[in-house]
C-alpha cells in the first residue's frame, strides 16, 4: 500500500503539486527550483489568475497557518479573500488574540 499524498506549494508559480510526505527530504519546484512549502493533504488551490486568492493564501503561510485534516474531517475555517483577512487582523488588534489564532478562528 502506497503513502498517502500530500499539497505542496510555490508561490512565485502559483503551482500546488500533490507528493508523498516526508519529513527528511526538502521539495524543489520543477518550474522555477525553488522550495516548495507543506501545506497539508487537505489543500485546495486556487486557479493560478486568481491573484486575490494566491495573495490571501501567502498572508496564510506566513502566518503559519496550514492545512492539515483532523480527525473529524478537514482543517477548519481559513480565511478565503482579503476582506476576511482585513477583518480578521482588526480583530487580532483589538483582542489582543495572537494573529495566527484570529485567522482559524471561525466567527
């Protein structure tokens, strides 16, 4: 039985490649031979000219935030345009509630 699949990303491609998880080996994107990011099995990626959707998930990964099924199902709400991240930073500010934590925050 094979290993189960998992999303991988590059940015400056807006590409996702689905590849088996290994914690030892660092993936390269055959576009551009940069790193590519882990961003978990349960990954959807946005259409590459959708630049709304590419630039909400960049805030995403720099914030850490990633896409990883639990054992009830997918990851959990993620913010999915920038008006939701906007809101989502105010809320951080006003709260005092750790940036990373108001974007998987579910409202």
């Amino acid at each position: 039985m094979g290993h189960a699949k998992t999303s991988y990303v590059c940015q400056p491609c807006r590409a996702s490649y689905k590849q088996p998880y290994d914690r030892d080996r660092q993936r390269i994107c055959p576009r551009c031979a940069q790193p590519l990011i882990h961003v978990g099995s349960a990954f959807a990626a946005p259409r590459r000219r959708d630049t709304a959707a590419w630039r909400t998930l960049s805030v995403l990964l720099h914030a850490c935030v990633r896409f990883h099924k639990s054992c009830c199902g997918g990851p959990g709400y993620r913010p999915r345009t920038l008006r939701e991240v906007r809101e989502r930073m105010t809320f951080a500010r006003r709260s005092g509630v750790p940036f990373a934590r108001a974007l998987v925050r579910h409202f």
